[in-house]
C-alpha cells in the first residue's frame, strides 16, 4: 500500500522500494509485477521492466495483461521483435 500511496502522491521513484518488497513477499500475485513493472516503465527504465514482466510471463503464460505488459516494455526496449510476438500472444489469450 506505500508503494500505491507513494506513487499516486507522484514520488514514483520512492515507490520502486516498496514494490520490490510486495513482490519479493508474494511473488504469486500478478498484481505486484505489473505494478513494478508499470513504475519501471513510468520512470523510463524499460530494462528493468522487461526483466519484471519476462517473470511474470514465465510465472503466468495464461494471463494475457502478463503478455501485454511485457510486449509493452519490449516495445520501450526498441525490442520490436518481442514487443509484437508478446502483443500477438496476449491477443490469442483474450481477443477482447
């Protein structure tokens, strides 16, 4: 919840903390990826997304936001290669 609070109040980088930890305790929620992932994204480091979001991938091939939010940050990478395989991938688990 500090790692939300943090953010909405616009101390994104102050955020990263607080969702490293979520993650790192709960590591079976989708949830905390994204949203360590999205923090990454918003703070113009899409190495560290990626990395997020290939775990999550790995841990979730069946959500298609896991797919999504990974072809998202590969797309931030200049990696159009995987930002497209993922995006394809997360239209054929959910077309909607």
């Amino acid at each position: 919840m500090l790692g939300e609070v943090l953010r909405k109040n616009h101390q994104v980088t102050a955020s990263v903390e607080f969702y490293k930890r979520a993650l790192d305790q709960d590591p079976t929620k989708f949830a905390y990826y994204a949203r360590l992932g999205g923090v990454y994204i918003s703070l113009g480091q899409p190495a560290p997304a990626l990395e997020v979001f290939r775990q999550s991938v790995q841990r979730f091939p069946k959500i298609p936001e896991a797919h999504y939010f990974l072809g998202i940050a590969a797309r931030a990478a200049a990696n159009y290669e995987l930002a497209e395989k993922e995006l394809r991938e997360s239209l054929s688990l959910e077309a909607d």
